[in-house]
C-alpha cells in the first residue's frame, strides 16, 4: 500500500502545482485577491503531499519491502539502519524525490514566511516555484517513479554501494540539494520581479537571506563532500575538478557571486538588473549539475549508473527554464531604471570587481568542464580537462579577488578612498611580508606559488581585523566604547568577517597540505620501520578480520614521535559481497596541525604490503575555512535588517527583549 | 561622474577580465588537454613518446604480473592490446576483464607508463571512452565487463 501511496501523493502534488503554477500568476495579473492568496495554500498542500511520498519511501526502505523496484536495487536487509534511511536518496530515483520535496518546502517556507512580500510579489514567486515543480514531478513520474513494483518480489535487495555505505556520504546529498534547490527560491524572486517589472532595495532584501541559507547549505554540502572524498576514495585528494564536483561549485561561485551584488542592490539601489541575471544563472547552473549528474554525459570518477534518456529530459527542461528565463530577461531587463551613481573606486567597485572576477570564474569552470562535451560532440575526439587546467585558470583569477577582500570592506560607499584604505592596510600589508618571509625562510622546499598561499593568508587575516577595528575604534575612542560598539555591530558584519576569515583559512589550508605534504609509497614487511614527516610509522602487521557486512585486511601502524610512541593507525580494505566490492579505508590521525593518513594495499605475495602513507600540514583548515564560511552566512542571517517589516510576533519578541 | 561613463568603466573592467581569462583559459588548454587513445588508436595513429595521453580499454586476462609496488599489465580493445606499467597503490576496481583508463606517457619501447589509474565508484559503471573504444571494435554489449 504505502508505494501506491506515495505514487498517488506525487501525482496529486503535480495536480496542485499545475494550480500553484497559473491560478496565483493570473490573480496577480487581474488583481484577483482570492486566487492570489491561493498560492499560499497550493504551496503548503504541496509540501505535505511531497512528504508523505517521501515518507511512504523511507517506510518502504527502513522495512526493507523488497516488493518495490527501487528498495529492491538499492538496500539490503542487513545493512545498517542509517545506510537504510540514506538509502532512500542514495540512488536516482530517490534523489529526485529528494529533490522534489526539497522544493516544496522551499515553496512552503516562502508562503509561510514570506507574509512581509508584497501580496501580488509573493503570489508570482510561488506560481514560478510550482513551475519548477512540475517539471521535476513529471521527471519523476514519466521517467523516474521511485514506487515501481516488483513481481514476485526477490528475497533479498541487491545492496547499497558499500561506498556510499559512510556517514559523510549519508548527509551530503541532502545538504547539496537544499543549497541547488534553495537557489530555485531567488530564481522565483528574480523571475517574479521581472513579470512585475520592478525592482527596488526591499526586492533586494527580501532576495538575500533565501540566497544565504541556500549559499550556507551549499557551502557545507560541498565540504562536506570533498572531506568525504578525502577520507574515504583513500587518493588522500580532496578535491579532483571533476566534472560532478565543477557541478556544484559552480552553482556556489554564481551564488557568491549574487550575495555580494544583492548587497550593492540593497544598499545602493544598483546593479539591478545584473542581480536578477545572477539569480537566473546560478539557479540555471544547479539545474546543469543535476544534468551533468544524471545523464552520465560526462566522465566522471563519481558517475553512477545512469539513463541517457532521462538525460534528454533534464537537458530539455533545461533549456526551458533557462531560455524562458533569459528571453523574459531580455524583454524585461531594460524597463529596471538603474539606481546610484558610484565612482569605480567605491564599495560598490569593489564588489562588482568581486562579481566580475567570480563571474568570469564560473564561465571558465563551466567551459573546462563541457569543453570535452563539445568535442567529442564536433570531432568525436576524446579529451579529458584535468585538475591543471582549472588550477592554471582557477589561481589567477582567485588571486586578485582574494586581494581585494581586505579591500573592499575599508571603501566607502560611493566614492572610496583607495589611498586611506591601503595605508590603514599597513599592518595587513606587513603581516603579509612577514609571512612570505618566514615562509620562504622555514620551508624553502615549497614552490612560490605556496608563499603567495601564505601571503594571501596573512593579508586577509589582518586585513579583516583592521577591518573590525576600525569599525569600533579601538585606539581612538575609549576601550569601554570599542566594547560597546563591538556589542552593537550588525550581525551582518559579523558575518562578513567571519566569512572572509573562513576563505583565508581554506587558501591556507590548500597551500600547505598542497605544497608541504609528505608522501611514501613502500612495500612494508612487519617491523619495518618508515619516516613521514616528523612521525615514525612501524608496521606491526595485517590481519584478517570480519565487520557487519564486509571481510577486510586490517594492517597495524605504531606511530611515535621523537622516539615516543603516541598512537595505533589501523588502515584497512574492505570487501563487501553485497554488491561484490572492494572500498579502501585509510587510516587518518587529525590534527589541528596536519593529518597523518594511512593506506595499505595489497600483499605482495612475500609477506609484505604496499602502503602508502602522507603527512598534510594544516589539511583540516580548508574544511575549517568553509565551515567557518557558512558559519558567517549564518550569522549573517540573523542580522536584525532581516526582520525590519517582518510579522508582528517577531517584533513583538524583539521588544520583550530589550538588551538585543 | 555621469552614468554613461561609469557604463564605460565597468564595460572596460569587463572586457579587460574576460580578456586576460580568455588568455588564461586558451594558454591552460593548449598545455592541458589530454587526448584519449585506445590500443587501436596508438596502433593506427601513432603517438609520440612523452606526450602526456590517456588510454583505456579492458584490462586482458592473466596480464597481469605485480613486482612490489610495479604492477604491469595488458590492455585491451579486443583488436589491439598496450603494455601498460604502472607504479603505485592500485584502486579498488581494478581487476583483470574489467574496464580501465590510465593517465601517463609511451616510453620509447612503444610501452604505456601510467602514472595515474583512474578508479570508478561503481562496478557497473564502464567509463564512456572504454564504451565507446570497444563499441568500435564490434565486441561490446552493454553490461559486459560487469561479472567476473
């Protein structure tokens, strides 16, 4: 019963958001009032019929009811119960409805919390998000419908990926979607300004904390996937340029890109319509990740099995959204009156350098990865767009950008003064110096691009702390008053700081695990002794050795330092029979100082192992520097400005608490 | 400052962005596109040595021979076989029938020397290139290379 549930539950959700999708637009259009209010209703009834479908899916899969295709392909009795539950969106079919039902909650949260947005605003918004709705309900139901049946029902499920069998693997879907899918919600905004043909600092508003919870999610669930690949692919790289990671990154920098231009919409009433186009093109690039992502056009160390004519269908609905959206733009974008005049050197300058720089970046992160595409389209050559490409195009353009960081925030709006920032930048400019130097002095063996890493570092850092200081006044006015102003800071600066401090934090770590990182590759027989970095690994031996669904070779590393032993590190290969696989689990001792991380391999045959063991300083922080990145949004979040016009309960919460 | 100039600004900044990641990008692309070949490929169009390429094809029963941390083998598009000797920790799919792509260069001995073995998540999965090079040579079906 519960499949036919489920697939009922989506089939009425499409019929609600055929409603959600006309019935508002034309109330806002005729000033109807009723049908307007209707994508309210559309939208919640939305959300409740998508989660009961995903629901009756994580029944059928939590009680391993094998009946249904789906469960059948993809779970197992045995496996865990978490591995169960993940197991739900761990294949195609579950992931779109995933998808599905990430969008309408997006779309019930606008209705619910969008009670400040003009009626006729919101009621577009909503139709443009039942829009986006039904085309993914019809790719699932058409093409992907997760409730098929199985008859006669096998005894057993062919299992999940024992790859995907890992906790980080379990959370990152999820924490991606909710950042592609979070996009859709100012695509709805943008797409509904231009119907209305306005644009004002309150559309701007309204716009950016949508964009920072989906940019928040975003930012973690790429994280979190590149740590996953760093403690689990067992290549000790976290970060590949492949074509499904450019997928995601891209939406990122396009939504980077929008937080910082939404701020110069906002504050300053400009660079409107360039906004709206950015809101258009990052949702348009999360649609382009699922494309990549599902029709396996591309080759990819991440692909799974796929469906090229599911494939026909994304790219299809792709260029419906994309093109209705930009033809709509070019109609419309011309109407936006623009805003403020403002000098190029200015905050606003710097952010649209900002925009500029992050612009041209996605363009060139998304020719390297369809480039092959194109090719093999054209001359039916094969080419492969690896990791030195992006890096040769990737640094250059970050390293300006990241300069600028330390900039920007010290302009005044309108008409800056570069001079005074850059020489109340001095301190910055010194710990900079200071850096490079010690860094060329201590570790001569890296490359130069690895003391710019270091310079950059160091310039942000005190760049954001100048940057904090002068807000408050520390020096010119009384410390006490510092304090008091440091207390009254919007949030929102907060956010920005540590958001910037995040970036800094990531460059380092990407230098110094990149350019100081020790690595041996050696056959290791029990005894042998190996150096790695300022650690000596002695190899005690492998064993045999039985886990809840899985056979693995466990090998035993004694390590110690300075002739003092410290821990065990106990790497091993696991194979799974259900799906019959091998995965590697290395063995990684972390620290705030580096990671020593641990990976044995086959026998030899003479009783020794091969291993491969590296030392990465500093490795942590680039995962660090993002947590810290999406920390700031949320911080950010709460800035008051958010709530300025919210509901009245809100308020009536500020005023009980008067000490905020 | 009047709107048509700060127009003009930001078009310049613009277009002086797009121009040095164009130079970026073209510079990038000439040193870092990898061709793919397969055996039939290297046979038929000839490579020359140290040219940084990619191959792929089926790993060939019983090719297998391992010396350490050296692991040579031979691959396969069932027309023409390549030589391939690789260094390192091998990824976790690599069996002998299965599909494989490597990156690296041809010795002068007309040998593949991979320095990188591409690994796959999933065991269905037969990387396109692969597909496509056996697909050539008529010995392809889909699913095949998948059970041992």
């Amino acid at each position: 019963m519960t499949a036919e549930l489920g697939h009922f539950a989506l089939v009425l959700a499409l019929a609600v958001a055929l409603v959600q999708s006309t019935l508002p637009l034309v109330g806002a259009w005729t000033g109807n009032v009723a049908w307007m209010a209707l994508g309210r209703t559309a939208a919640l009834a939305q959300a409740a019929l998508a989660l009961i479908a995903f629901a009756m899916l994580t029944v059928a899969f939590v009680g391993s009811d094998f009946s249904v295709v789906n469960v059948a392909q993809n779970s197992h009795s045995l496996k865990p119960m978490l591995y169960k539950v993940a197991g739900v969106w761990g294949n195609h079919e579950g992931s779109l409805l995933l998808w599905v039902t990430i969008l309408a909650l997006f779309g019930a949260a606008v209705a619910v919390f969008g009670g400040n947005l003009p009626m006729s605003l919101r009621a577009r918004i909503l139709s443009v998000q039942g829009m986006i709705g039904i085309g993914f309900l019809l790719f699932i139901l058409l093409t992907s419908n997760p409730f098929l049946r199985l008859d006669p029902a096998p005894v057993d499920g062919n299992g999940l990926n024992p790859l995907l069998q890992d906790p980080g693997l379990a959370f990152h879907p999820p924490l991606l979607y909710l950042g592609y899918v979070g996009l859709s919600v100012a695509f709805s905004f943008a797409v509904a300004a231009l119907i209305e043909g306005r644009v004002d600092p309150a559309w701007a508003r309204w716009v950016r904390p949508w964009t920072l919870v989906a940019w928040c999610f975003l930012t973690l669930g790429i994280a979190l996937g590149s740590y996953w690949a760093y403690y689990e692919l067992g290549w000790g790289g976290w970060w590949f340029w492949d074509p499904v990671e450019n997928a995601s990154f891209m939406p990122w920098l396009a939504a980077t890109a929008l937080l910082h231009s939404a701020i110069v919409a906002e504050k300053r009433d400009a660079l409107k319509s360039w906004t709206i186009l950015l809101a258009i093109i990052a949702f348009s690039l999360s649609l382009l990740g699922t494309f990549l992502v599902r029709s396996g056009v591309l080759t990819s160390v991440h692909a799974f099995a796929t469906d090229p004519a599911r494939g026909v269908f994304i790219l299809i609905f792709l260029c419906l959204v994309v093109g209705g959206s930009l033809a709509l733009y070019s109609f419309r974008a011309g109407e936006l009156k623009a805003g403020g005049l403002f000098a190029p050197m200015s905050r606003e300058g710097a952010l649209v350098l900002n925009n500029l720089l992050l612009a041209t970046a996605t363009g060139s992160v998304l020719l390297g990865t369809l480039y092959p595409l194109f090719l093999d389209a054209i001359t039916a050559e094969k080419v492969s767009v690896g990791p030195p490409f992006f890096n040769a195009v990737f640094v250059p353009l970050m390293t300006p950008l990241v300069v600028a960081m330390a900039v920007g925030p010290l302009l005044a709006w309108k008409r800056g003064d570069l001079a005074g920032a850059l020489q109340r930048l001095k301190f910055a400019f010194a710990a900079a110096a200071i850096a490079v130097l010690a860094g060329w002095w201590w570790l001569a063996d890296g490359p130069v691009l690895a003391l710019l890493g270091l310079g950059l570092f160091a310039w942000v850092t005190v760049g954001v702390i100048v940057e904090w200081a002068e807000r408050v006044g520390l020096g010119r006015v009384a410390l006490r008053d510092s304090l008091n102003r440091a207390l009254n800071l919007p949030r929102a600066a907060y956010g920005m700081s540590l958001a910037h401090l995040g970036i800094a934090l990531t460059v380092l770590g990407i230098t110094a695990s990149s350019a100081w990182q020790r690595e041996v590759l050696t056959i290791l027989k029990p005894g042998d002794k190996v150096d790695v970095g300022s650690y000596t690994l002695t190899f005690e031996g492998a064993r045999q050795m039985r886990g809840p669904n899985y056979t693995a070779l466990q090998g035993s590393f004694a390590v110690a330092k300075g002739g003092q032993h410290l821990y065990v590190l106990q790497p091993e290969t696991r194979r799974f029979p259900q799906p019959p696989m091998d995965t590697t689990e290395a063995a990684i001792e972390s620290t705030l100082a580096g990671d020593l991380y641990v990976v044995i391999g086959e026998p030899d045959g003479k009783g020794g192992y091969a291993a491969r063991l590296y030392w990465k300083p500093l490795v942590i922080w680039i995962w660090l520097g993002a947590v810290a990145m999406a920390a700031g949004g949320v911080v950010s979040l709460t800035d008051r400005r958010h709530r300025v016009g919210a509901p009245s309960r809100q308020r009536a919460q500020a005023a009980a608490a008067p000490a905020e | 400052m009047t709107r048509k100039r700060r127009r003009l600004y930001m078009l310049g900044a613009g277009v002086a962005v797009l121009a040095v990641a164009t130079t970026l990008v073209l510079l990038a692309f000439r040193e870092n596109l990898v061709f793919f070949y397969s055996p039939t490929d290297i046979v038929e169009k000839g490579v020359a040595p140290n040219q940084r390429i990619r191959i792929g094809g089926l790993v060939e029963a019983d090719s297998v021979k391992r010396d350490g941390l050296t692991t040579e083998f031979r691959v396969t598009d069932t027309a023409n076989t390549l030589r391939v000797v690789y260094t390192g920790l091998l990824p976790d799919l690599f069996r002998e029938g299965q599909g494989v792509v490597a990156h690296g260069k041809l010795d002068s001995g007309g040998q593949f020397v991979a320095d990188e073995i591409l690994a796959k998540h999933d065991e269905n999965y037969m990387p396109p290139e692969v597909a496509s090079a056996l697909k050539k040579q008529d010995h392809w079906k889909p699913g095949e290379g998948q059970k041992q």
